[in-house]
C-alpha cells in the first residue's frame, strides 16, 4: 500500500511543476520513481543501504 501512496505523491510533486514541456516530464518521471522508491522501502520490500553501499 505504501508503495502506491509513494508513487501518487511523487507524481503529485512531479505535476505542480508541470508547466515546461519535457523539462515536466522528466521532473514527474523523477519524482515518482522516488516516491516509489521510498514507498517501497517504507514497506520493508527493499534496503536502500544495501543498494548505494559500496563493495
């Protein structure tokens, strides 16, 4: 659930920046992809420390 909610809030986000063509665009498409990041990462699904840590 967490998941869908990072998702609309990033695309929530991403949308009040949206007058700007492409730059819009990529602006949402960032946004969201974080949100869903960090929606999945709330639920437990992933572990961001083990995905930027170095080996």
């Amino acid at each position: 659930m967490w998941s869908i909610v990072g998702l609309a809030f990033g695309a929530v986000l991403g949308l009040s920046g949206y007058f700007g063509g492409f730059a819009a665009f990529t602006l949402v498409l960032l946004f969201g992809a974080a949100g869903f990041l960090a929606g999945r990462a709330y639920d437990g699904e992933i572990n961001l420390a083990d995905m930027f840590s170095r080996r």
